[in-house]
C-alpha cells in the first residue's frame, strides 16, 4: 500500500478509529490491531511474502528467548549466527541471487569457458532489506546484551511490522521502539497534530517535487546522448532532489503517521544538503541505515581506530556494503566506492568531526565560505548520484564524461521554470526550519493563525493538483 494513494487515504483514518475508539483501554489489543493492521498494509502489495515477515519474526523472537537462557559462549555464538545465516541468506536468495549467478558466467567467460545456469523470475520482496536489518539488530543486542528479550509475542511482532517504517524505514532499533509497544499510550492532541503536519510536509517532497522531478530525470536520463552537457548536469541535480523528495518524504510520513498512534520514531534525515562535507552528509542522510552500519559494522571492525591501513579498510568495506545493501548491480557498489573515496581524505586529515553543528547556526544567513562548501558538497553528491541512476556502469561513466564537455555552459535545454520555483521555495522553508526535526515543525508557529494556515492550504492545494489517483512508487522500495 502505498502512502500517496487513495488506499492509504482509507486505511489510515479506519485504523485510527479502531486503534483510539476501540481499543483505547487495553494495550494487547492496541498492539494486536498494529500487527494485523499491518499485514494488511503489506499484504495489500503481494500476500504470499507476509509468510517471510512471519518466518523472520518467529526466527528471531524464539533466538532471542534462547540466548537469554544459554550462559554459553559457543551456544549464544551458534544462535547468533543462526539468526544472521537465516535473515542474511533470505535477502541474499530474494535480492542478490541472479546478481551473483551473471558475474559467475561473465567470469567464467573470461577463461573461454561458456556456461548457462539458470537464472530465477525472483519477485524482490518490498521491504526486505528494512524488516530485515531491523530484527537483526534486535538479535545482535540481546546478544551483547543490551537489550532484555521479550517474551511477548504480539509486541515483537509489531515491532517487527509496524506498518508506517515497514517498507522503507526508518530502520529502527529494538532498544527504541520495542519498549514502546510495552507501555500504555493515550491520544496527545498536539502530538497527533504535529504528526499530521509532518505527513503534510512529506507528501509534499514526494508529490510536488520528487514526482514531478522524475518526470524530467527520465526524459533525460533515458535521452542523454542527445543532450548538452549543462542538460545532464541539471538532469543530475534534478535527480538529486527526487531521491531526497522521494525517500525523506517517505520517512516523514511514517515519522507522523506513528506519531498519531502514540509511538516516537528515530529522524532519519537532518537537512543533508546543507552539508558542508561528505562525513557531514552522511551524518545527515538515511540516518538509520547509517547508523546501523556504523554500530553493527564499522565499529567492531575497528572504526577509525588503529593503523592508518585498517582506516582506509574500514570505510571501504562500510561503504561498498552501504552500496551493495542498495542493488544487485555494480552502479551501487560504484557509488558506494566513490563515496568512500570523497570521505577518506577527511578521515585521515582527522577533519570528519568539524561540522557537527547546524550550518549558520547563530545567522540566516550562510557566510561566502559556507556557501562554497555546501555547494562543493552538493556538487560531488549530484556526481554520485549519476552512478545511482544509471542502468549500468557504461551508461554512468558516458553520461559523466558528456557532461565535462565545452557544451556545460550552454543553457539547459530542458527548462522546467515551475520546478525550479518550486525547488527554491522547498529549499527556502527547509532552510528556515534546518534546527528542527522536520522542516515545517515550527514554521509560521508565531505568526498569525490565518498565515500557518494559508501556508498548509498552500501545500495541500499544491498535493492535489499533481497527486496522482493510484499513487507513485517510492524510489526506496526497490531495495
């Protein structure tokens, strides 16, 4: 089910109903309704995958009962490992499978030896690398116990569930949302408005300015050799505000509709590009999966401690993983390369840690050299992002070296005059509100009624006239 659809339109109010009215004075049943409430949100895509929902589920509640039960190093280690071959080959089979059987046969073909396995029509289950990532961190933190294993069944199941993150995050931990589904909750007016606010300002990235972004980024991309250099850049640029608009848009509207259910989920992007480095970004993009791998990967394997060798090792294998968790192809695992490589220069100048605070944090405005910065950034993102787009690494590679060409500083022949309007006015509220969770958390709070709510009737009169009746797919739920 979709977020921007008329299905969720339906669903959502229903679920609120039955969850507040309903429900209101028992938590089990609170809980249970969250469970079966979403199955149905998931199952409305392809029922048959629900069963992978429920094995991951089962695997993991059953492993963490066990670990709390067994002192023994060699039997927590073989339980471990149980939930990490079980969860890890699932995604594996479903998501990487004909990736690793093509680059055997090229490999083999390289040697004069021609060979033809055979390939499977695997349907990549929606959600997979989210729901999966996020019952492995329960596991790894009842194992070095961190967390406590539950016991309650219904609770863990919806922790594993929760319909507003399930399919494209936040990826969120055990030891944040878990607890939550323990406690009694009761409808907060301002929480629930604030949640409605955050859905708003998220269906608004992704109808008004992803949606309509694509619809450029295709002609573009799918045309490129037959356009000027400067055309691709801002094919390049436009991209880069639809994967933004796209997936944080996302993120709000599960941010805001769990806030209308009483349930505090983790920011998953903080403004990431105003970024006046790489490290900074990536302290500011996809926070959750960021995060994920900096605690469960990074981190043990040493992080940026030890010799200068295991540092460049280390942000490496994080960010080709980062890539590889994105895609079964190699533009992912290029982007991710090239990522690690804007990134190292930093690491090892011991300049990944300068920029913590919020840009222009005391002023409205940006000083010249922030502004340079942030643009530097922008610059080496949009590059990035052209591998991510593309169909393959040949295409990526053209497209860039089209773009280096005399015909850069011609003038756009795609000329969108009302997205790029309404870009700025995006990157205008976002940057007024750049000290909040969300852009529009606190926008116009201390100005008159009439004007925040002329500001809202704005942004949904904006939804209506480009939203489209069956919905658009995210971008993040491919992955």
């Amino acid at each position: 089910m979709l977020f921007n659809s008329l299905d969720f339109a339906v669903f959502l109010p229903i679920v609120f109903v039955l969850y507040w009215f309903m429900a209101k004075a028992n938590l089990k049943l609170q809980n249970l309704l969250i469970v079966l409430a979403s199955y149905v949100f998931y199952g409305w895509w392809d029922y048959r995958f629900l069963s992978l929902i429920l094995f991951s589920t089962l695997i993991d509640y059953f492993i963490g009962l066990r670990l709390n039960k067994t002192s023994l190093t060699i039997n927590r280690k073989l339980l471990l490992w149980g939930s990490i071959g079980v969860n890890v080959g699932l995604l594996g089979f479903f998501k990487y499978y004909n990736f690793f059987i093509d680059n055997f046969t090229v490999a083999f073909s390289f040697f004069g030896k021609a060979i033809s396995p055979n390939t499977l029509n695997i349907i990549l289950p929606v959600g997979i690398s989210f729901y999966t990532f996020q019952t492995l961190s329960y596991t790894i933190d009842v194992y070095k116990k961190k967390l406590k294993p539950t016991n309650n069944f219904v609770a863990f199941a919806a922790f594993v569930s929760f319909f507003p993150q399930l399919v494209a995050g936040p990826i969120e931990r055990a030891t944040n949302l878990l607890p939550q589904f323990y406690k009694k909750r009761k409808f907060e007016y301002n929480k629930a408005v604030d949640g409605l606010r955050q859905i708003l300002w998220g269906l608004f990235k992704k109808i008004v300015i992803a949606d309509n972004c694509a619809t450029y980024v295709n002609i573009i991309f799918d045309n490129y050799t037959e356009y000027s250099g400067s055309t691709l850049f801002l094919g390049g640029m436009f991209f880069a505000f639809q994967i933004y608009g796209d997936f944080s848009g996302y993120s709000d509207i599960a941010i805001g509709t769990a806030r209308l259910f009483g349930f505090n989920l983790k920011q998953n992007f903080a403004f990431p590009y105003f970024s006046r480095d790489i490290a900074e970004f990536w302290r500011r993009w996809h926070i959750s999966l960021s995060t994920w791998f900096r605690d469960y990967l990074y981190i043990p394997l040493g992080g940026s401690r030890g010799s200068k060798w295991n540092q460049v090792r280390n942000v490496f294998i994080i960010f080709l993983v980062s890539g590889f968790w994105h895609g079964a192809n190699w533009t992912f695992i290029i982007w991710g390369g090239l990522n690690a490589l804007y990134f190292l220069p930093i690491l090892l100048l011991k300049r990944n840690r300068i920029n913590t605070n919020v840009v222009a944090e005391n002023s409205l405005f940006p000083s010249i050299i922030e502004i340079f910065k942030m643009l530097a950034t922008f610059i080496l993102t949009v590059i990035a992002w052209i591998f991510f787009r593309s169909e393959n690494i040949i295409q990526a590679f053209d497209y860039i070296y089209r773009i280096v060409d005399k015909t850069l500083l011609s003038i756009p022949i795609v000329r969108p005059s009302f997205l790029l309007v309404f870009i700025m006015f995006f990157l205008s509220v976002e940057w007024v509100g750049r000290k909040d969770a969300f852009a529009i958390e606190k926008f116009f709070f201390k100005k008159h009624k009439i004007i925040r709510m002329s500001f809202y009737a704005f942004l949904i009169f904006l939804i209506f006239m480009f939203v489209k009746t069956e919905g658009t797919v995210f971008i993040y739920f491919q992955f």
